[in-house]
C-alpha cells in the first residue's frame, strides 16, 4: 500500500534533532512566544526574502489577520479564486465582506489575470460594494502570475494578499511566495510542504505597518501589551513548541524542495501524456518553481481512474470536488462571472500519492495502475 503522503519517512531522517528541539522547549518552559519563535520568524523571513514575518496559529488565522490589518470589513469586496479550500473565502466571509469569484486558468488552476479584470469590471457596474483587493491562491504550490495580478492591482488601487498556504518557498520571477504581493500567508497545517507537527502558520510582508498591526491582533489587538487593548484581535499566537520543530525542519526544506521537483519530474516523464488524449500532467510556466504541494493529472474519466486506483490499493485525493461559489455556506453570494473552468476542474483533477521520499519504484506503480485503467476506460467509452 502506497501512502498519499509519508510523514514519517521526514521524521526519520531528522528525528534527533526534533527530539532535542522539544526536549530544549520543555527545559525553558515557554511554551508561549518562547525564544524559538521569534529565532524561526527572522529564519524564515529571510528564507522566504521579505522584512517581517508574523508566526501564527495556522494558515485562516494568518488570512483573517492579515484581512484585519488591510481594514477589510461590511461593505468591502474581496476577488478571489472558487477553485480553493474554503479558508480563503471563509477568511472573507468572516470579516462580513463580500468575496467575488473570478475564474481560474485551466492550465495553471490559478486565478486568470483577464478573469480578474472581468470580475473587477462586473463589481463596479452591478454592485454598491468598495472593492479593497485581490486574494490570489497559489494552488498545489504553483505561485500565480503576480506580474500580470500586482499590475491589475496598482491600477484599481486594490491590495494583493497571497494565500500560498500550498506553495510556501515556491519561486516566481525570482521571488519566493508569498513575497509577491503587499502581504501573504502560509499554512504549516502538517500535511501542507513545510509542516509543523500540529497547526501553525505565518503572515509574512515588506510593508511596516502591516506588519505592526498583524502582530498586534495576533494578540487581542495589544497596544503596549497584550492588557492595553487598542483595537479587536484574534488569540492567534504560533506555540513554541511548533516553532522548535520549524526551525529544524526550515533547515532540511530546501533540499525537500528539490526532491519534490524531481519526483514531479520523475512522474511527468513516467506518465507521458501522448499516450492518451483524455489525460493531462501538469505543467509549470517558465521562470517558477513550483512547491508540489500535490501532484495533479486531469482527465474525463477522474472517478472512474480514482476507483481503479483505490482497488490497486493507490490512495488518491480530489482537492477540490466542489468549488466554492457552489459550497451551501457561499450560495447566498452574489455570481457576476462564469466561472466555468472552476467547476470543470472540480469534476477532472485528481491528486496521486505524492511527498519528496516517494521511490521510483512507487512511481512506476502509479504509472502503471494509471495506463490500466485509462486503457479499461477507453475501450469502454471509446472517444
Ligand atoms: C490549508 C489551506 C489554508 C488554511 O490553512 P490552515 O493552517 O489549515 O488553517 C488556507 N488556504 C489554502 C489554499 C489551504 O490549502
């Protein structure tokens, strides 16, 4: 039995070092905003390549916080993508603005830049709401295209928040997400690219000021201290104890990173999609390195090859079968774009095993599994 993602192997391979990073934290005993998180906050700001970086107590919170600083609330609209998990438009929902779906490129599953500009263009003719932003997902650790959305954003005066809870480190046009707009997020959520082992999260942005007013609301809105309160917050803090685990896992993610690139490679070239027409591998534009969050493949036949998988004992995973204008706690919002690509990639994308310890061997298991079934497939339906 294949597993979808294989945490312990990561465990293995730096175990000591884990250990003692917790051993150290029940030593000192600040298990809150003990000394590892502000040595993981400047780690990784630097990693990542932007001033500040906030730890948080998971990839939402870092969202609403980071929603709370730019000053959305009732009345405001946000532009974001339906093809998502839902924390980015709960994170919307739950400030009382309004989220606006614009559709995603169907090679990228991101945000189109041109369906942007559509769903900007439709909000301003059939709606009273103040447009603030854009909240561009960088879906299964492939970054957006920030040049063509910070663009878009500069001339309709709208902030740029990048939920990169998939795609932490990624690199586009020489920059790792989520560097790419005023502020962004990431997700340590265990099963996300760099995982702590419980929730965590972090707000990360060039912009002072932002900066200031995240790491007040992380903290009951603190003014001077967390008893001098000077406007709402969230309770929101990233534990130590996660903290201590980051900091040794940031040490190894690099080398991770790569070992995802090359078992995305490993699989791309093993699935070579001439072999049939009704399936497509992913492809990542030039000039990024995505983080492999997941590794997607497309076909019609999605239900019927994740069957056949599952009875090859192949676990796999669709994120996301319902996009999210049609989730029931989003259909009172208002639908001013088609959003057809969104709901065709919901019913043809399927997630195959994927973690930066899978072996060649697992692999060509998949592959093969993948190649019986689409040939079942298409001798039944014969397109
Ligand atoms: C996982 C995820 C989140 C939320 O992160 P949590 O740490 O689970 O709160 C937000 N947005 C996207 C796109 C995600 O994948």
């Amino acid at each position: 039995m294949i597993p979808f993602i294989d945490l312990a192997a990561q465990q293995t391979r730096i175990k000591p070092q884990i250990d003692a990073a917790i051993a150290r934290v029940l030593d000192h005993g600040r298990y809150i905003m003990g000394p590892e998180v502000a040595e993981f906050e400047a780690a990784f700001a630097e990693f990542i390549g932007v001033k500040h970086c906030i730890g948080m107590s998971n990839g939402t919170d870092a969202l609403s916080a980071s929603l709370m600083a730019l000053g959305v609330g009732p009345g405001d609209a946000v532009i974001t993508t339906p093809f998502t998990f839902f924390a980015t438009v709960e994170a919307i929902m739950l400030q009382g603005a309004t989220p606006i779906f614009a559709d995603i490129d169907r090679e990228t599953f991101n945000l189109s830049p041109d369906r942007i500009s559509e769903a900007i263009e439709q909000t301003k003719q059939k709606t009273d709401l103040r447009l603030k932003g854009i909240l561009p997902v960088d879906l299964y650790g492939l970054p957006a295209d920030y040049k063509k959305i910070n663009e878009i954003a500069r001339q309709n005066d709208l902030f740029v928040l990048q939920d990169s809870a998939q795609a932490c480190g990624a690199v586009r046009f020489g920059k790792r997400s989520p560097g790419h707009g005023n502020i962004g997020t990431v997700s340590f959520f265990p099963a996300k690219p760099l995982g702590c082992y419980g929730d965590g999260g972090a707000v990360l942005t060039d912009d002072d000021q932002l900066a200031e007013r995240v790491r007040s609301i992380r903290v009951h809105g603190k003014g001077a201290d967390k008893y001098d309160n000077v406007r709402l917050g969230l309770n929101a803090r990233l534990d130590t104890i996660q903290a201590a685990i980051l900091l040794e896992k940031l040490k190894i993610y690099p080398d991770e990173l790569a070992l995802r690139q090359n078992k995305a490679n490993s699989y791309r070239q093993s699935l070579n999609p001439s072999q049939s027409a009704n399936f497509e591998v992913p492809e990542t534009p030039p000039m990024t390195e995505s983080a492999w969050a997941q590794f997607v493949i497309r076909t019609r036949h999605r239900n019927a090859v994740a069957d056949c998988l599952k009875a090859d004992g192949i676990p796999t995973f669709v994120y996301y079968r319902t996009p999210a204008h049609q989730l029931e706690a989003c259909k009172h919002l208002p639908l001013l774009v088609d959003l057809r690509e969104s709901e065709l990639a919901s019913q043809e994308v399927l997630a195959l095993p994927f973690h930066p310890y899978l072996s060649e061997s697992e692999i060509s298991e998949v592959r093969s599994a993948i190649v019986r079934s689409l040939s079942r497939q298409e001798t039944v339906y014969k397109w």
